[in-house]
C-alpha cells in the first residue's frame, strides 16, 4: 500500500520542519536566561538551574502521553492541543512574579512542546515512504538545527537590551506563527483504519517495546548523548558569565557552533542515507561522542580554559547526534510497527530525560569550575558508546530478532 500513498506536498513539509521550531523555544531560548534569572530572583545555582531542567523533565514525561495517544486519536488534534499548551505556559512566564510561578509557566509550557518532535516524527512515518525515512528525518531534523542555532543569540540579544522576560514574550509570538500554520496546512496523516485499535493498553504497548534489546538501545543511545550535550551547554551558559565574565549576546554567538555541528551531522546521514546500516551509523555517532567529551576533559583538565574549549567539543558532540539520531529513530519505530507513535515518543523521552537528569545533576554539583561538567559529560559520553554499540553486536552475532 506504500506505493500508492501520496507523496506530501511542499506546504505540508515546511510546515512540519516549523513545527520542530517549538522545542528550541521551549529548550535553547532559554540558555542565556538561566544566569539572567539567578541573579533577577535571588536563586542557588541548583534553582537556578531548575528553571530549566524542569522544561525537560516536563517535556520528557508528556512526549509518552503525546505518542500513545496520537496512536489512537490521529496526530492532528493531539499536536493542536500541545501548541496550545506551550501558547498557554509562554504567557504564564513572561508574567511570573516568582521563582516559584517561573518553574510552572516553564513546566507548562514544556509540557506543550512535548508535542513538537515526537509528532513531527510520527506524522513523517505516516506520510513518507519507507525508503524516504531515514533521509526525511535527517532532512527534517537538519531544518530544525536552524531554532537551536538562532535561539541562544536571540535571547542573549533580548536580555542585554529588554531584560529577560521578553524572552517569553518572543517565545508567545513565535509560537502562535507556528500554530496557526499547523492548523491550516497539517492533515491528519493517521486515519482511523490505521489507529491502535486492538484492545491493547498503553501499559502493554510499552512493555512490549522495552522487552526489546534494540529498542532500548536506540532510545538509551540518544538519551545519553543529549546529556553530554545539555550539560556542556547549561554549564556554559553559567561558567562564560560567572567563571569567564563573558555577556550573555557572546554566549548566543559562541553557541551558533553547536546546531552547525548537529546541521553537519545530519546533513552527513542525508549523504549516506541506506548506504551504512542503521547499527553501524549510531555505532560511529557514539564513537565520535565519546572522542568529544574525552577530549574535551584532557583541554580543561590542562588548564585551557576558555569558551572555544567548550564549545568546540559541543560541536563535535552535536554532530554525533546528527550521525547516529536519525537512525536511531527511525531504528526505535521499526520494532514494533503498531507502536510506531509510542515509540517515539518514548525515543523524545529519553532524550528529554536523559539531558534534565544530567543537567540538574551538573546544578547540584556546580562549584563555579569546569570539573563537574568534565566528569559527568565523560559519563554520558561511555554510556552513549555502551549502548550505542549493542544493536551492531546483536546484529553480528545473528540475534535481531524480526519485527513485532
């Protein structure tokens, strides 16, 4: 039947790519705040940097929900219903009198945002060939490179100049553009002949996915790797103002290196496409991670303390990502194709998960040095390689099992 399915328009597409915009708003826009605010409210670090990890905790645990249900209501009203969320939580911090009021207009407007990658993912499964997968999704994820890399300069810019609530109120505009555009461009693409209708929970849908080897090591790939990122650039964002005494616009510059890593990255997966396997290729994104944060640890551990030595190995880490993601997902929704929308949402938690874990871990241990940032970047980065190289072992030895 997948030769029969017609092929998205251009209108459809852009729309998509704009929907993945919503994460960085929620996510990257935020980076440049996170000093701004400790010092506006009177935070500790570890509040401080709970302003932020709890958008992805917050977002982590949504992007179940959002996958499981566009599975047995259809993706279109699901997503609808997550922009206005985000509309809603962008409001609510942009009028925050509190740290405390802060921390929920941030939750629920994350809880929103869960929407954005876990159904663009979803919805280019529905609406592209299988053959055109791999590639649409790195196409997909190359576009959205664009939020991560203009948002930290943009909300370094609106500090120095307009204070830092006008953040969310940058946040607000831009986010009603791209709901508007999702209502009057974006289809439905799971009718309800295709929809999860078997009687089976959501409960079962899960255990059914992570009773697979595979399956967790995909998602568990991604995961760690988003950590060693989050925390390398939650923890640069403080250490270039408190350690380096750098304005929050020079660390909205320097950041423009990680999304050109990760655009780099994925444009590599569109060139290779079916060409390496997907084993292999999150093989060697977990490779190229690890080399990252290892070398990253070697430069501060000599004493190079400077902003290039954190963010040249951002860039490297971001550019794993790019290499390994796409297939990892695309890995992940190929297990149990029924559960195609769950298990990316699963595959959106992990990595949600994954980055607000390690980045409160690095707020609670935070001493004003790079030390706690080497040591937990470096765990991230040999998780990322223990897991990232258990699909290519399973496939050599002849132990994948087919399809559920």
């Amino acid at each position: 039947m997948e030769s029969a399915r017609k092929a998205p328009t251009r209108a459809f597409t852009v729309s998509l790519a704009l929907t993945a915009f919503i994460t960085p708003l929620a996510v990257h826009l935020f980076f440049p705040v996170i000093p701004a605010v400790k010092v506006a409210l009177a935070l500790s670090d570890a509040y401080a940097q709970l302003t932020f990890s709890i958008a992805l905790f917050g977002m982590a645990f949504a992007t179940l929900f959002y996958g499981s249900l566009s599975d047995r209501y259809g993706r279109r009203p699901v997503l609808l219903s997550g922009l206005a969320l985000f509309l809603v939580g962008s409001v609510l911090s942009a009028l925050a009198p509190t740290a405390e009021t802060l921390v929920l207009g941030r939750l629920i407007q994350a809880i929103g945002a869960g929407c954005s990658l876990t159904l663009v993912r979803a919805i280019a499964r529905d609406a592209f060939r299988a053959e055109q997968l791999v590639k649409t999704i790195a196409y997909l994820t190359m576009f959205g490179t664009l939020g991560p890399m203009v948002s930290p300069f943009i909300g370094g810019v609106l500090i120095d100049t307009l204070g830092w609530r006008s953040v969310f109120g940058f946040a607000l505009l831009a986010g009603g553009a791209i709901t508007l555009t999702a209502f009057f461009v974006l289809v439905e693409t799971h009718p309800e002949a295709n929809r999860n209708t078997s009687g089976e929970s959501v409960a079962q849908s899960y255990v059914a996915l992570f009773s697979r080897l595979r399956f967790n090591a995909f998602v568990l790939t991604s995961g760690f790797n988003t950590g060693a990122f989050m925390v390398m650039a939650s923890a640069a964002a403080s250490l270039m103002t408190e350690l380096l005494h750098r304005p929050a616009t020079e660390f909205g510059m320097y950041f423009l290196l990680f999304p050109i890593g990760f655009f780099t990255g994925n444009f590599i997966s569109t060139r290779i496409g079916n060409r390496l396997s997907t084993e292999a290729m999150v093989t060697i994104g977990s490779l190229v991670a690890l080399a990252s944060v290892t070398g990253q640890a070697i430069a501060l551990e000599s004493g190079w303390v400077t902003p290039l030595a954190f963010f040249i190995p951002g860039t490297f880490i971001t550019m794993a990502q790019g290499l390994s993601m796409p297939y990892g997902q695309v890995g992940a929704m190929a297990e149990i194709p029924r559960f195609a929308g769950t298990a990316a949402g699963v595959g959106v938690f992990m990595q949600n998960f994954g980055a607000a874990v390690f980045s409160q871990l690095y707020g609670v241990f935070a001493d004003g040095t790079p030390r706690p940032m080497v040591v937990i970047a470096v765990l991230c980065g040999v998780l990322t390689l223990i897991f990232g190289a258990l699909p290519l072992l399973q496939k050599r030895f002849g132990t994948v099992p087919p399809p559920g």
